[in-house]
C-alpha cells in the first residue's frame, strides 16, 4: 500500500525546485568605508541561464552549488532554469539588446552560431584539459570554433536505446538486434502485439536529433565531405530513406512525428512501446516514481539499455554535448569565469554528476572512471557507448552552419517527410539536399 | 467670453491673458486635434514604427544573431529571392497559413453567427451563458493550447479513448484512433480546430452585439409580409450585422494569419513542416536557427497580404458611408 | 428560456434552439471540464491509459467516503482532490505571476484605453490635416506582427534610459510594449463609438461656455461608458494572454506573467505536470471571468456603438 500512496502522489514535493533567487552576504566593507548606506550594494552577481534538468534531483544540486559559491565569494549568484526549447530565443534577444545572462548553458553547438558573441574561454578549458585529461572529441568540437573555445565543456547527455525485455520475450526475440534490419523483423512482431518501437521525428532539441543522426550515420550518410561541400544526395543517403520507410511502416509507432520530447517517456512508461533511443530519463523516473508494469511489478526491472542497432557503415551513437558560454555583453566576466572554474572543479562536477543520478557523463573523459555509475549499475551501458559519438555536421566542421542545419530539423524533417508518406525517398532526399544548400551556402 | 483678447497683456490681468490665450489655442481644431493624436503618435512611432522600420532594414540584409552592425551586408532583396526560389518550406508555410486561416475564418464566421442568433433568444441564465461561451477567449492561450496537447496525446487522448470504447462497445474491435498531432493533414487540422475553438467566441459576442441593433420592426414587417425565418435571417438579418462582420472579420483575419502560440505549443511546426505558419517558420529561422535577416523577411511577407485585407476593408467601409 | 416563436412546435424549438445550444456549450465546456477533471486527478490515474479518464476516482471516493461516514478530513481531500492546486499555490510564484499579470494587465489597459480616447475624439469629431491619413497608420500597425517586432522592440526597451534602470526584466517592459497592440483597437472601437454620439450635446455645451475639452470629458466620455469598459476588457484580456513579448523580455521567475511561468515552471523538460499545469490555467483565467461575467452586458452594448458608428 504503502508503495501505490507514492505512486498515487507520483511527483513528489522535493521535485519542485522554488528558483526565488539566491542571496549571498552583501559587501558590508563597501558600506562601512562610506559610513552610509549605498544607493546600490557594492557586490557583486552573476546571473545564470540553464535548461531544467531532465534529472530533476539536477537541478537542485546546481542550485545548491550556486549559493556555496555565491556565499563563499560574496557574490549574488542568480540561477534561473527555463525550458530547453525557450533558451534560443531568450538568447538571442539578449545578445542583440546586448543585456541578459552571464552564464548561458548550449546543447549540441548551438553558440558557434554567434562565436563571435561569446568570451574566448580556451585559457579555462585548456588548464582543465591539462589538469584532467582530454575532454571527448565530439563534446569539444561543440565547443570551438575556428581553434578556440567559444564554451566550456561541461557535461555529455548519452542516449541509448531502452528496452521492455518482457514485451521482446513475449514475441520471440532471444536477444537485440544487432542490424536495423534484424530490429524491423523483430519489431514488426513487437508492433503486432501492440507495442512497436516509437521514436520521434518532430520538431523537438533532443531525441531528433539523437536518433536520425546515427541511423543516418550508420548508412554512411555525410551532410558536406571534408571540404565543405554538400554531398547529401548519395546511394548510402538513398538506402537509408527506402529502408526507413519500412522500418517505419514495418515496426514503428506512427505517433513518432508528433512526439516532443517527453512524449516517448510517458509511451515507455506506460507499457506503449517495447524499445525507444532515449537518454536515462526513462530509467530514472521508473525507479524515482515507482512506476508499475502490467503485473504491478516496478518497472525498473523489465528494463534493458542496449545500443544502437548497426548499419551497413556500423554501429554509430549521438550524444549532445552540453557547454556553458560566457556572452561578451556580460558586465561580469572575470566573476563568471572564477564561477565556470569552480563548476569544473573535480569536488563539483563529481557532485553533480552523482546528484544527478548519472543522468549525464562529463565532457572530461576522466570522469568514465568515476563511481557514479557504480551507484546506478543500471546505467552502465550508457557509459559503454559514450564515446561513439560525432560531432553534428560530418564529414564537415561542426560549424555555425551545421547548427542551422540542426535547430531547422533539416534531416530529421527529411526522415519524417518519408515516415509520414508526405514525400518518396528519392523526393525527400533532393528537398533536403536543397535545404542544405540553402543553408550551407553553395 | 473665451475670445476676449486684450492687446496689453501684463499683471494679473496679463496671466489671465495668457490662460485665455492657452485655451483659446487648443479649441482650434488643428492644435487640439495634434495633441489628442500626441499619445497614440507617441507609441506608434517608437515601438512600432521605429522597430518595424529595423526589422525592414534587417530584412534587407545578411544580418545574423550576435553579428556586429559593421559586418552586416546590405543584400538587397536577396532574402526575398531565396526564399522563394530556394527555400523548401517557405511555400508549405505559405500553402499552410492560407488554409489555416480561410478553413478557420470560414468555420468561425458560420458558428459565430450561428451561436449569436441562439444567444440573442435566451432569456434566463443570459449572463451566466454569455460569459461561459467567452471562456475559450478570455482563458490565455498557451495553456488552454497545452490542455489541448494532453487532449491529442497519441498514448492518453480522451477523444481516442471514447473512441475505442466507442468500438469495443459496438464488437468492432481495437483501434487506436486518430494521430491528432502526428499525421501531418490531421496535425493541420488539428491547430485549425484550437484555433476554431478559440475564436469563435470572439465572432458570437461581436455578432450578439450587431444582432442587437437590428430593430425588431424589420423583423415584424418581414414576417407581416409572410416571410418564413430563413428568409428572414437571410434578409434581415444577415444585411444587418455586415457592419460588425467586416469589422469582425478583419481583426479575425489579421490575428489568424499571423498566429504563433497554438502550433508553437502544439507541434513547432512540425511534422515534417505541415502546420509551420509564418510566424512560426520565422520564429524558427530568426530565433532557432539565428538567421535574423531570411526571419524578417519571412515575417513581412505577411505584410502585403494583410495590407490589402485591410484596404478591402476601408474600401467598403467607405462605400458604405457614401 | 428562449422567446418563444408563434407557431413554434415544442419538438421545432428543440431541434432549431435547444439541442445546438447545448452541442455548442459542450465544444466550448468541454475542454475546461478536462482540466478540471485533471487538476483533481492523481497522478497515476492520468497517466492510466486503461480507466475511464472522464472520472476522478480517487478524489470522488474520497468524497464520497467522508460524506458517507460524515465526517470531514480536510488533509485526506488535499491530498486526493486538491494536490495538484496546493503544490500550484504552494510550491511555485504562482500567486507573485498572478499579481504580475494583473499589474501588466491593468496598467496597460489605462494606457491602452487614454491614448484610445484621445486619439479616437480627434478622429471621430475634429477636422484638421492629416486625421485621415492617421486614422490609416493606426490600422497599420495592427499588420505588423509580434514575431517580427520582438528583437527590435527588446533593443529599445532595454536602450530606454528611464530612471537610470533597465527596463528589461520588469513589468515594465511589457507596460510599454503592450499598447503597440492594444492602442490600434482601442481607438478604432472608441472612433465607432464616439462617432455615435449626436455632436448636437457638445455643441450645445460649447454654446454655453464650455470649451470643448470641457465637453470632451464633461459630456462625451460618459456616454461612451459602455464602449470604454468595451475596450478596457478587451485590452485586458489580450494583454493577460500575451506570450511572446513576456518569455523574450522578462528572466526572473519572480517577475514572470502567469502564461510564462506555468509553462516555464510546470514543464520540466521530460515531464509535464499536468495537473499543475490545468489548476494553472483554471486559475489563470478566474479574474478575466470574473470581471467578464459582471460586465458582458457593457461589453456587448460597447460593440454595438462601435459598429453602429
């Protein structure tokens, strides 16, 4: 009984963070020097702009080491978490009116598209390189452009797939796919009984991006060749969207194009979809919310986390990276980057890590060693995989252009134009080779 | 008593002068009809006209987010060309905000009447009514819109849910209903129905309002002659409430056309570019993917087509002043 | 209910009056019956794919248990009906959006409606040079769109020296760009209904001394009482439901407007709080319902004068 009251409650109240701002000690040497009151306090702030966590636990500890910094330093430290989505928008406004955060927090290489906005932090990242070990190639091309650091490095959402074993017992499957082929066979009986493999192909940051790249990826598929050149429209792209289709049609959940972000959650938590790529959000709401099977047994134990199945170029894996950047408007930047500093530290980002319930790796490959996945044995297997990423745009830079080409869904919309039946492959293919064009500039 | 001017100004006599003077100066139309008009001049001026102005300007230009006003490049109508020629979702967005508006409009426009005419008749629990039909308008539309998320969920609809029950009652079977927000035509269809949901309130208190000024001796006089009432709905009333309906419909028409929270929050444009609107493309190109100047101009081309809306509507109005 | 029509068979007013009233008032109920029902279900019940969504259950046992029983336990009822709207009030700024959305919202209104008024007596009764062509930029604005204004607005709402403080991130940055679209309707509905009041009033005043600013606000402005709370509730409501302007200009949570604090604060990331996020909605739309239901025949009889104008 006791275990359905925490489920009736679902959420529970430590999930709810009260952003009121943080205080710290206000600068009493300024007051007493002058012997009156300021008209303004003689501190100094910084103020921080990052995503909700998908790992709520996260986003209190952030929180938590904002203030101890802020305490500790007597800095006002305002941390202010929004919804991923809105952070383009914000940012761009404050860039252009030249006032807004100090901190700002980017996924996959969104700031290369205003480099020149942003402080060069190469001196913070490469004494952070040099004190721990490389940071991930993929998670570091994010975070340069033109050889130097336009962000720092700070953590790798790995994603995976996720997978009901009882749903592929049921059905006959004795072990995971190891080709997309093999995982339209098997996915089509899944789909039979009711539960296909749902993926999303809309209009959405995070679970787009991080299955149509590797799929496309795994068939040697290349938006522009090391030249710059775009050379989309090829055999392998042409391969890849015939047999998307009947992967599509054959195993996948029509929903797909519809889904946000959230949305392949809620299908695998209640028992929709047998398998779904996905970071260990999945997992972690499983286990924090108790989440029950058909049998009123937790969920957690029915679930596996297995890579991506291999294409005829391999197996390939997305992992987006996430960067803090410092803006030029910024009025605080030396305080902003003794703040970054201190973030990267290895007593805070560990915490973070940890508190974060392994949620994220670090873009500092050191951190594959640390005990945080011991803690949740789980999650190992996205450990496993978290160096067989890329960086977006291959085989060319991941450059301002190539993060167009992500935040305008190019290739995913050239999936969905064939899931969705809207366009044959061979007319999708040519439309987004035309995108690319458009957007790369040829 | 108020022109009384007196050549020798000064003293007491002076101030009260020069009061007279003050006011003398504003019952003259042309300085009191300046300073009426200052306020409205005021905000127009730098909040639309200025920002508008930059975003023409930007439009003209390779301007993209963080880039420095020393680099920008005048491009002429470049933008205005590509988009066009080169641009593979620009004619979707186009194809997409025509549809939505004119099925909207339409839609709208025949149950907003036909609403106002069943309203005009109540007698008891008129307020009460009134302002729960208002509802859709007044709550805002975000989160009405993020209720309509959850009623078009693939996984949890409650439409799909009657649905199903609906089949398993009748021995049809198992069906998952319809993908209100995956299938790309039923997406389309979809924003248009929040956007129907909405607005329809809008046009039934608007056209109660007009239903209200027609006298009811038309009516008499129509039935007298042994009209039947369609016909007087379609003689007396309709005739009577084309006022309101241009006015109705240009507001309606201008707020649809460039709509941006219903398929914000409901699709991003998606799937596959189906319900991008131009508002939400250019939101998507300037904000998303930084390109300010492609983004203002996406955003104008709803300017010319708004334009001429209203130009319809100044046309006849003015016709219908002669 | 209705007027009865001569000659009106009981089964006619059924199929022409009674039925589509109620097929109309269940399409515009029925959505914020849903939110209603998911403000007060649990959790697991709405994310229970199999049971009958249109019932609360737990709540309505719950109730039903106590009257049974007839005894009230107030936390038992918190916890199984009114979670989510405790967690609301209790556990975001929900109450600190509400009062900024009311401040924005009136304020705005105020100015909205004093340039309106201003602007619509110069067009609807004064002739001078240019009312024409003004009447007409007023009208242009209107086709200038939000998406496209936000980036330069936010330039020069934030360059505005006021007071030495940045604008940006107040309520203040929305008092001053709401009325870009506010002010357009309000005069164009104002100009219809001033222009319904016969001039022979005002001239007689003026005749009797008065000058005509005199007769402006002695004699016209309260006619126009009902086409004034006609534009002040639509003002209102059109800048309590702004979205754009207040997720681009406003950071602090603190300082937020009720639609962008539910969305911001109620959807992380993965997860939606539904519950949290329909109490929201429901409570975000009282005061405009409020003040709709005591005014909707003002509201009404103010766009009779303006289109009748």
């Amino acid at each position: 009984m006791a275990k359905q009251a925490s489920v009736k409650r679902g959420v529970t109240r430590r999930d709810f963070i009260k952003i009121a701002g943080v205080t710290a000690a206000t600068g009493i040497e300024g007051i007493l020097a002058s012997r009156r009151a300021p008209a303004y306090a003689q501190e100094r702030s910084l103020h921080f702009l990052l995503w909700k966590n998908f790992s709520p636990p996260a986003d209190v500890e952030i929180v938590r080491q904002g203030e101890e910094w802020g305490k500790q330093n007597k800095v006002n430290v305002k941390i202010e978490q929004i919804n991923a989505n809105d952070i383009p928008a914000r940012i761009a406004a404050a860039i252009e009116s030249k006032q807004g955060p100090d901190i700002v927090q980017f996924f996959h290489n969104w700031q290369n598209q205003y480099s020149d906005s942003l402080v060069d932090v190469t001196d913070i990242c490469t004494a952070l390189e040099s004190k721990y070990g490389g940071y991930i190639d993929y998670a570091k091309a994010h975070a340069m452009l033109n050889g130097r650091f336009n962000a720092v490095p700070h953590t790798v959402v790995p994603n995976i797939f996720v997978v009901r074993a009882s749903y592929m017992k049921a059905a006959g499957t004795t072990r995971w796919p190891k080709t997309w082929d093999e995982l339209r066979r098997e996915g089509k009986k899944w789909k039979a009984n009711g539960h296909p493999v749902g993926q999303t192909v809309g209009h959405t940051f995070g679970d787009a991006v991080d299955f149509t790249y590797p799929y496309l990826w795994s068939y040697g598929v290349a938006e522009r060749d090391e030249k710059g050149q775009v050379i989309l429209a090829s055999k392998q792209a042409l391969e890849a969207l015939k047999f998307f289709k009947a992967l599509w049609d054959d195993a996948m959940d029509p929903a797909g194009p519809g889904w946000d972000d959230s949305s392949n959650n809620r299908a695998f938590l209640s028992g929709a979809v047998t398998a779904t790529n996905n970071a260990p959000s999945i997992y972690l709401t499983a286990s924090s919310q108790v989440v029950l099977d058909e049998k009123g047994v937790p969920l957690i134990n029915d679930i596996l986390h297995m890579p991506n199945p291999a294409g005829p170029a391999g197996v390939f894996h997305y992992h987006y990276s996430q960067q803090l950047a410092i803006p030029k408007y910024s009025k605080n930047v030396d305080t902003a980057k003794e703040f970054l500093r201190w973030l990267m530290d290895k007593e805070q980002l560990t915490k973070y890590l940890r508190r974060a319930q392994a949620y994220h790796g670090a873009a500092l490959k050191v951190y594959l060693k640390d005990a945080m996945w011991d803690m949740f044995p789980a999650l190992k297997p996205f450990r496993d995989h978290l160096l067989e990423g890329r960086p977006v745009g291959w085989k060319g830079a991941a450059d301002a252009n190539a993060a167009r080409v992500v935040q305008n869904y190019v290739l995913i919309d050239m999936l969905a134009n064939v899931a969705t039946g809207k366009m044959a492959p061979e007319e999708s293919l040519k439309w987004a080779e035309g995108q690319l064009k458009s957007i790369y500039g040829s | 008593m108020s022109q009384e001017l007196q050549a020798d100004g000064f003293g007491a006599d002076g101030a009260r002068v020069a009061h007279k003077s003050v006011l003398a100066l504003l019952e003259q139309p042309n300085v009191l009809g300046y300073l009426l008009m200052l306020p409205t001049a005021f905000v127009i001026f730098f909040f639309v006209a200025y920002p508008f102005g930059w975003g023409v300007w930007m439009s003209f230009t390779d301007k993209k987010v963080g880039m420095a006003w020393s680099q920008v490049k005048f491009i002429g109508l470049q933008n205005y060309v590509d988009l066009v020629t080169r641009d593979g979702v620009f004619w979707l967005t186009v194809w997409n905000s025509f549809v939505y508006t004119g099925v909207a409009t339409v839609i709208k426009w025949v149950l907003g009447i036909w609403l106002a005419v069943l309203l005009n008749r109540m007698i008891r629990f008129q307020r009460l009514v009134r302002a729960a039909v208002l509802l859709p308008w007044i709550v805002p539309t975000v989160l009405s819109t993020i209720a309509f998320l959850w009623i078009f969920d693939p996984d949890f609809s409650v439409i799909n849910w009657t649905i199903r029950r609906f089949y398993s009652w009748m021995g049809w079977g198992y069906v998952r209903g319809p993908l209100w927000l995956g299938d790309p035509t039923l997406a389309l269809a979809s924003v248009t129905f929040v956007n129907i949901w909405r607005g329809t309130p809008f046009y039934a208190i608007s056209f109660l309002a007009g239903l209200q000024t027609i006298s009811p001796d038309l009516y008499e006089a129509a039935a007298i002659d042994g009209a039947s009432g369609w016909q007087r709905f379609w003689h007396v009333t309709l005739p009577g409430i084309k006022p309101i309906t241009v006015v109705v419909l240009v507001f309606s028409i201008i707020v649809t056309f460039s709509d941006f929270q219903i398929v914000y929050v409901l699709t991003r444009g998606g799937p596959a570019n189906s319900t991008h609107l131009f508002a939400t493309y250019a939101y998507q190109v300037a904000m998303v993917g930084t390109r300010l100047g492609i983004g203002a101009a996406v955003s104008l081309f709803m300017f010319p087509v708004l334009a001429l809306v209203i130009i319809f509507q100044l046309i006849y109005l003015k016709r219908e002043q002669d | 209910m209705a007027q009865s029509r001569v000659g009106e068979t009981f089964a006619k007013r059924l199929i022409v009056y009674h039925l589509p009233l109620f097929f109309f008032l269940l399409f515009t109920l029925f959505p914020f019956y849903w939110m209603f029902v998911t403000s007060i279900k649990s959790t697991h019940e709405t994310y229970n794919r199999e049971i009958n969504p249109y019932v609360p259950v737990d709540c309505a046992q719950t109730i039903a248990g106590q009257t049974r029983a007839l005894s009230f336990n107030g936390s038992a009822l918190m916890e199984n009906c009114f979670y989510h709207w405790r967690t609301l009030l209790r556990d975001t700024l929900f109450l600190r959006w509400l009062r900024n959305t009311l401040l924005v919202a009136i304020v705005s209104t105020l100015i909205s409606l004093f340039a309106g008024v201003t602007s619509a007596y110069a067009l609807a009764r004064l002739r001078f040079r240019g009312v024409q062509t003004f009447g007409l930029l007023i009208f242009i604005t209107y086709l200038v769109p939000p998406t496209l204004l936000f980036i330069p607005l936010s330039d020069v709402i934030g360059d505005l020296p006021l007071f030495h403080r940045n604008l940006l991130n107040s309520p203040w940055a929305l008092i001053v760009a709401y009325p870009t679209f506010l002010v357009p309707f309000c005069a164009w509905l104002l100009t219809g209904y001033f222009r319904t009041i016969p001039r022979e009033l005002e001239e007689a005043a003026m005749i009797d001394g008065a000058t005509r600013i005199q007769a402006m606000i002695r004699i016209v402005l309260p006619l126009a009482v009902p086409g004034l709370l006609s534009a002040a509730m639509f003002a209102f409501t059109l800048s309590a439901n702004e979205f754009l302007y207040a997720l681009v200009f406003i950071y602090d949570n603190a300082n937020k407007t009720v639609p962008v604090g539910v969305v911001s604060e109620l959807i992380k990331g993965d997860v939606f709080y539904w519950g949290e996020l329909m109490s929201g909605a429901l409570l975000g739309s009282v005061p405009v319902a409020l003040i709709y239901s005591f005014f909707v025949e003002h509201y009404v009889a103010g766009m009779t004068g303006a289109i009748k104008g």
